[in-house]
C-alpha cells in the first residue's frame, strides 16, 4: 500500500481525506496537536523540529500532505501565523532535507486568500498575491521559502478556494447559515448580499488531492477549485427550499466589506490540466447533507 502522512489530520479536511485515501488503497497517517488513540497518528507540533524529525525519520511516508496550520483569519495572535503556517511548513521541508530523504510528492496547502483584492473576477495563478491579512500573508510568505525547495524535493503548493461540508466550524459562512436553518432562527444577519463566490464541496477537494498526488507533476503552485461560482442569496434560496420555511436576511453593516467584488472564482484550467476534469454534487446536495447531519 502505499503510504500517506497527512500533517494536521485531526483537521476538518484531515478527517475527510483519510477516509477518502484509505478507501483509495492508501495506508494513511497523521499528525495532530494532541494525544491521539490511533496508534497510526502521533502527537506533532510543526513549530518542534524534534518532534517532526522523530515522526519522518521513522515513518519515511512515500507521500506527504501538509494541512496543519491555523486558518481562521480572525484568530486573535498576529504572530502565531507566521509561527505555524510559515516556520512551521519549512521545518518540515527542513527536516527531510537534514536526514536525506525525498518522498514521491509533498503537497503543501497553502490559500486562496494570498490573493488578496485584485480588481478581477477570475483569479488564476499568473497573478502577483497581494494578501490583505496575517493569514494570507503568512500563507504566501511559506509560499514563497518553499519554492526554493523545488529544486531538491517534489513540492505542490495548493490555493484551495472555499470549500465546505459536514463538521465544518460555524464560523465559516455555509455552516452558519445552515445551523440558523437547523435551530429553526427566523433571521439572519449577514454582509454583502450580491455577492458571489466558491463553495465546493470537501469530497471534490479530497478527490483533487488525491490525483495531485498520483499525477508526475511537481514544482508548480495550482488552485484548487472549479470555478462554480455561487450567489449568497442563491445559498439563502436553497436553504430555504431544503429546510421549508423562509428566513429573513438583514443586512448587518459590520459585517459589509467596502469595495467587495462582486464575483470572484478560482481558474481550474491549470489544475484540470494537471489532473483532468473533475466533477462534483451539486451545491443544493452538499446544504442537505449539512443540514441533515
């Protein structure tokens, strides 16, 4: 079989994407911060070379996905970006280079959000990222340190677009919209309304990882994503048809972002380049599995 290490696999796509390799025939590890009774997941921090070290040099995975960092831009710690999801992605490149190993495929998942706002609708990976917060900053600046990994190991950097599903936090946008519709709320305060945006769903983005994993391509940045562009107010639509009754969405101005795009979407002509055309459930479909869950 062949072996997996997913960095961060306590994660919401560490969770799914174990399931999904270990049904695609892969023999599947993980790290995560804590204790674990999984005697195939052990205890890391990413920002302790030791404990990086004692894992790689004894599990020598032939391949290696990255996920572990801190993702929600609001966490209140500047500094603690930059500490996990910049030091802490480079201990790992660090680490394989000092005991001279070199898996099949590294894949590093980095964000969409080191795009920042640049004045277009599609956005694809020729742009200049022009983060606007820590996060997306500490995400392109890893971005940019591993490149010069590329020449001694078989890296993919990933811009996953949003993506949802079963278990995600509720301070993500689709599930707090699905559990107003869950406790039966009668409002709903929310931003920009016209807006439009990805939200693909976790077993797309589960499926891509693993043809990036299989496929001969390294050294290249690529998004993940499908160019499905969804209205907010088409999400408020469906949920109301799904839980049959209808919400009141008010307009909350804290929430309204000032020169907000009204569509923005991901290019998938590199990825699908990569991997072929990938499909996925409709969006109504990944509401009802959240909302049914």
């Amino acid at each position: 079989m062949k072996k997996v290490l997913i960095i961060g696999i306590d994660s919401f796509t560490g969770r799914y994407l174990a399931t999904y390799l270990k049904n695609s025939n892969f023999d599947v590890y993980g790290t995560s911060l804590f204790e674990n009774r999984d005697k195939k997941v052990y205890k890391c921090d990413i920002t302790n070379k030791n404990d990086i070290f004692n894992i790689l040099n004894k599990l020598k995975p032939k391949y290696i996905i990255h996920l572990s960092g801190i993702s929600f831009a609001a966490h209140g710690v500047n500094e603690d970006f930059y500490k996990v999801n910049t030091i802490g992605s480079l201990n790992i490149l660090d680490t394989l280079v000092e005991i001279s190993y070199k898996p099949k495929k590294i894949i590093l998942a980095s964000s969409a959000t080191v795009y920042g706002n640049q004045g277009v609708e599609v956005l694809d990976e020729f742009l200049c990222p022009k983060p606007t917060n820590h996060y997306g900053a500490s995400k392109y600046t890893m971005e940019a340190l591993a490149r010069n990994y590329f020449d001694k190991l078989p890296i993919i950097i990933t811009r996953p677009f949003n993506y949802t599903g079963v278990g995600q936090a509720e301070h993500f946008l689709v599930p707090k919209i699905v559990s107003h519709f869950k406790q039966d709320k009668k409002t709903i305060q929310l931003g920009n309304l016209d807006v439009i945006r990805e939200f693909n769903d976790i077993s797309f983005v589960c499926e891509v990882y693993k043809k990036l994993l299989e496929c001969n391509t390294v050294s290249e940045v690529v998004n993940i994503c499908s160019s499905r562009g969804i209205k907010l107010l088409d999400i408020i639509s469906m949920m109301n048809n799904i839980a049959r009754y209808e919400i009141d969405v008010e307009v909350n101005p804290d929430f309204v972002r000032k020169d907000e795009i009204k569509k923005l979407i991901g290019s998938n002509k590199k990825l699908f380049s990569l991997i072929g055309k990938t499909e996925q459930v409709s969006f109504e479909d990944t509401l009802r599995k959240i909302f049914e869950a």
